[in-house]
C-alpha cells in the first residue's frame, strides 16, 4: 500500500512539473519559479502536503544538482578550469567580501553572535551553481563570452564553501582547531586528487568511458558522475565539485554525446530539485522575517550584479556580457539551505532557519526572472555589441561557440573592446579597409 501511495504521488509531482512546464514555455518564462512555487504548494504547511515520496525526492533532488553541474563540466576542459582560475581569484575574493558582509552584517546588527555571523555570511555569499546553471542553459547563454566567467565564480564559490563547511561544522560543535585543520585538511586532499586525475589523466577517463553503444556508455558516464561525487561528499567536499570535475575531465565528441544522453535525466532531476526546495519551506514561518529577508535580497542582488559585472570586465567582455553575468549569479539555493540547516539543528537562532528560507526563495524565483529580463533591458537601454579591433590577439583560452545571438559579443575569439569609446576611432572599425593605391 505504501509503495501505491509513493507511485501516486510521485506521478502526481511528475505530471505537475510537466503540466508547470508547458506554462512556462506557453508564456516563455523561466519555469524554476513556477516549480518552486509548485514545491511549497505540496510541502508541509501547503495546500496538499506530500510524505511518502519525500526520501525518493530528497535523492533525486541531489542527483540533480549532480548532473546540472557534471554538464556545465562538460562545457569546457581542464586547461581552461585552471587558467581561468589562475586569473579570476582577486574576482572570486570581491565576490566572496562583497556578499558575505551583508548576512554577517545583519546577524551581528540583531545580536545573534558571531557564530551565526559567519552562518549567515555563508548563506548570503554562495551563488545556487544548480540554478545558475539551468538558466544559463534555458537561455542558451552557455556558449557566450561571460560564461567562463561566470563558471570561474562559480568554481571559486564552491571550492570555498569546501573550506568553509567543515570551518563551520567546527565553529557549531565547538571542536578544537586541530580537529577543524584536520577536516579542512582532508577536503583539500581531495578536491586536489580530483583536481590531478581530470588534468593529467583526462585521457585515461576517456578511454575508460568510452563505449560501443550509448546504453553502456550512459551507464558508465552516470555510475563514475555518481560514484565522484559521493565520494567527494564523503570526504568534506561538495559532491557538486566532484561531478563538475568528471564533466571537465571529457572532452572532444564523447562529451558532446555524453551531454545529449543525460539531457533528459538533467531536466527531470532538476526539475525534481527545485521542488525539493519548496517541500522543505514551511510557508507559516516566512512572513515574521520578510522584512529582513527582503533587504538581504535587494542587498544581495546588486552585489551579485556587481560580482559578475567585476568578473565578466576583467575577461574582457563588453556592458551587454557584464549584466548577463551578474544577472546569472543572483539565484541562491542547495547550499545556502544546507548551511542554515547545519547552523538550526545546533540551535545557533531559532529564527535563523525561516529568514534564510525566505531569502533563498526570493532570490530562487527573483534570480530567473531577473536573468530573462536581462535582455529586454539592454535593448530598453540601448546598449550596443561589442565591437572588436581588428586583429585583436586571441583568448588564452578556448571559447565554445556562440550559440542564440550571442556573436554579437564575441567574434572569432577575438577579445571585445570593454567601451565603444576605448576605440580612438570607432568608425574604422566598421569602414572596409582602404584600398591599395599601388
């Protein structure tokens, strides 16, 4: 009878995100929001409260932050990781001061103790990687010009968060600071083995997965994507940060293949995701913190905006790639949750919970919405494409291909002039070269 009611309501979740789905696509929206809306609706204190499929959720919701972020691997290669993190610290450390001050702010203003300072510091600094990159990919923004930096922030945000969980863990237990070394000691032991296989012995991964037909190979790709990031998990580290290095660790066809096998499976768990996050909102315990939480997040949007336009003008990308990457940056979400409830079950503040809640959630359904508005407000504005000067030197990385417009910021892998006035003379850009008089 149980396993009945489990089917029942996991077809019923199933068909609504579908049902959500075409809405979305009927009226060219983002459908994050309307699945978050969908997952408070079915959660404990909503319409019609769901608990016998919950642990299937769960997992599936986790499974889908896996595969979101394995796929986003597969955009780029291990060179590119690297060398755009070599150049992306001083972003991803404004990033970082920027958007923490607010929730450490707020917490010491309303006298809740430096432990939950530096609790809710976290859970207003780290960006959703799940949501940004769904909406990247909705959009079609993954081949432009932002987009590694974007990614570079991301990475950055993550491997900190590697640093930050277990120096938080300890701060809740009130463990010793060899016990909290010895953690944060583990977790970079192990992002650095990752980080080693998928540079030097990428091949070797390759080869491994490589298979004579697409079941084996989906199989294959799923179980090692799997099999990393709990082990990563294991050990201190995102599983996030685990299935991100598979992705990069393949290059070439077998990626391209790879990503269009679990495309299907990526949709659905991360549709599953953002539903998960819903179900574990108690929709009676936000309204006494919406005031707070609305200042954080008109707080933390403008600095997000200001995080990606940081990043997005050292890469050297034009106005119209700065505000896509801030705009991408604003969604909070998995990890955000995963730190207020470390921070709850040690009863650091009671109100701690539902405040970072409300705030994700606004920020959960305002970041999509903002990001689709992104362009609409560049043509509202008049901002023009960047414009490149001709025989600008190349990236040092390699860039995919432009993919729903986006040449207009990026031509050849040339470099984008950042103004159209860093140009001495604009129009001999666009004037066909003269002649030859001899």
């Amino acid at each position: 009878m149980h396993a009945a009611t489990q089917l029942i309501e996991l077809g019923a979740i199933v068909l609504a995100l579908g049902l959500l789905g075409a809405v979305a696509v009927r009226f060219s929206i983002s459908p994050i929001p309307l699945y978050l809306v969908a997952g408070l609706a079915f959660g404990s204190g909503g319409i019609l409260p769901l608990g016998a499929s919950e642990e299937f959720v769960s997992l599936g919701a986790e499974v889908g932050v896996i595969l979101l972020l394995f796929t986003l691997g597969l955009e780029y290669t291990a060179g590119e990781l690297v060398g755009t993190l070599r150049t992306s610290a001083p972003a991803g450390l404004a990033d970082l001061v920027l958007n923490a001050a607010p929730g450490v702010a707020v917490a010491l203003i309303l006298d809740w103790g430096p432990v939950a300072a530096v609790a809710l510091g976290g859970i207003t600094y780290v960006t959703s990687s799940g949501i940004t990159a769904k909406v990247m990919g909705d959009l079609g923004w993954l081949g432009n010009r932002e987009t590694p930096a974007v990614l570079s922030i991301l990475v950055f945000e993550d491997l900190a968060m590697a640093a930050y969980l277990p120096i938080l863990t300890a701060l809740l237990a009130g463990a010793s600071l060899v016990a909290g070394a010895t953690t944060l000691g583990i977790a970079a032991a192990t992002i650095t083995v990752i980080l080693y296989v998928a540079l030097r012995h990428g091949r070797l991964v390759e080869r491994f997965v490589t298979s004579p037909t697409d079941e084996v190979l989906l199989l294959k790709v799923l179980g090692l994507t799997l099999l990393v990031a709990g082990l990563a998990q294991q050990l201190q580290v995102s599983a996030a940060v685990g299935a991100f290095l598979v992705g990069i660790a393949l290059s070439g066809p077998l990626a391209h293949t790879a990503r269009e096998l679990l495309a299907p499976l990526r949709d659905l768990f991360a549709a599953v995701f953002f539903v998960f996050f819903g179900l574990h909102t108690d929709p009676g315990q936000l309204p006494p913190v919406l005031g707070v939480a609305a200042l954080l997040a008109v707080a933390g949007i403008a600095t997000k905006l200001t995080s990606g336009w940081v990043a997005a003008r050292r890469a050297g990308v034009a106005a119209r790639g700065r505000l896509r990457a801030g705009a991408a940056l604003v969604p909070r979400g998995e990890f955000n949750i995963v730190i207020a409830g470390l921070a709850v079950s040690d009863g650091v503040n009671p109100r701690l919970g539902p405040l970072a809640a409300a705030y994700v959630l606004m920020l959960a359904i305002a970041g999509p919405l903002i990001a689709r508005g992104v362009e609409p407000f560049i043509r509202w504005r008049g901002i023009r494409p960047s414009r490149t000067r001709p025989g600008a030197a190349r990236g040092e990385h390699a860039v995919p291909r432009p993919v729903d417009g986006a040449a207009d910021d990026r031509v050849d892998g040339q470099e984008d002039v950042e103004d159209v006035e860093d140009v001495e003379d604009v129009e001999s850009v666009d004037r066909p070269p003269a002649p030859d008089r001899h």
